[in-house]
C-alpha cells in the first residue's frame, strides 16, 4: 500500500504542470514578501509621519468639539508608536523597565477590557527576556495573516482546482479510471 502511495506522489511531482504550479507559488510568496517589507519598519514610520501631519492639519480648522479631540487622541496614539519603534531601535533603551512602567499604568487605569492580556502579554516577555515589537514593524504572524487573506481567498483555489483537474483527467486517460469501472458494471 505505502509503495502505490509512494508511486501516485512521484507521479505527481514530476509532472509540468504541477511543478509549474509550485513555481509560480513560491514566485508569488517571495513577491509578497518583498512587498510586505516595503510596507514595514522605516516606510511604515514615514507613513505614519505623514498621516500624523494630515491630522495636525484637520485638527487646526477645526474648533473645539468631539470630532477634534478624536482627532487629537489619534495623533497622541500614533505619536507614541513612533516614540516607541524610535525607543526599540535604540540599545541603550531600557525595555524591561518600559514594560513594567505600562504594566503599573495598565493596573491603574480604568479600561479592564484589555487590560489583563496586555499585563499577561508584558509579563511573558519580561519574564522570558524577549525584546518587544513595535506596531511599526511586520512580526511572522501578521505576515502569515496577510499572505493567508491574500493568496487564501484567490491563489489556492486556482491551483488546487488545476492540479484535481489534471490529476482525474490523466487517470482517465491512462484507463485507470475506465478499467475499474468496466470490472464493477
């Protein structure tokens, strides 16, 4: 049985079609990743730079009133993600005391939705001695989630569907597929 299986897979991966398949896939995973990293790290801070400028701007022609301190609270949350990638890349940057500083900030403050996971979260990687990341920067789990709503919904159905489609047709025309259906009729 493992030797039919073993034949089947050999089969399959020596065929143009399926390799060309597997090309183009890992064509697409490296072009993605290049993408994705264009879109991280320094690009990602001038980004925000520039977003942060375009709120500075509504926020002047506006008077006071919701909308403007909604606008203000963005600027003050992207402004101290920023201070915080600049705080990461610099080594002199005490990260263990930041996070404890949080922590006691967190236990202080009113909002409890979130703030027992982000206490937990901070004191993992203090215990375990791991640098955070800044929200500037592309970790492997927001790069999977990306790559996965990307080529998940449109690629991977595609190549399946060709790679089945070939896979039956072939057997078929081999008679494979005819014989067994001639001895049970």
């Amino acid at each position: 049985m493992i030797n039919i299986i073993k034949n089947e897979l050999s089969k399959l991966y020596h065929r143009k079609k399926i390799l060309s398949m597997f090309l183009i896939m890992a064509i697409v995973t490296f072009g993605f990743i290049f993408i994705i990293n264009l879109d991280s790290g320094q690009n990602r801070y001038n980004k925000e730079l520039d977003f942060i400028n375009r709120l500075k701007t509504q926020s002047s022609n506006l008077t006071e009133g919701a909308e403007k301190d909604d606008i203000d609270s963005r600027i003050e949350t992207i402004q101290k993600s920023l201070d915080y990638y600049d705080n990461l890349k610099d080594d002199n940057f005490n990260w263990i005391q930041y996070l404890k500083d949080e922590n006691h900030n967190l236990e202080q403050s009113n909002n409890t939705d979130t703030k027992d996971a982000k206490i937990a979260i901070n004191n993992y990687l203090i215990d375990n001695n791991i640098k955070p990341l800044s929200n500037l920067s592309m970790d492997s789990n927001e790069f999977f989630l990306a790559y996965l709503r990307v080529l998940g919904k449109v690629l991977m159905f595609i190549i399946i569907a060709l790679t089945l489609s070939d896979c039956i047709t072939s057997e078929y025309t081999n008679n494979t597929i005819q014989g067994n259906v001639d001895r049970f009729v």
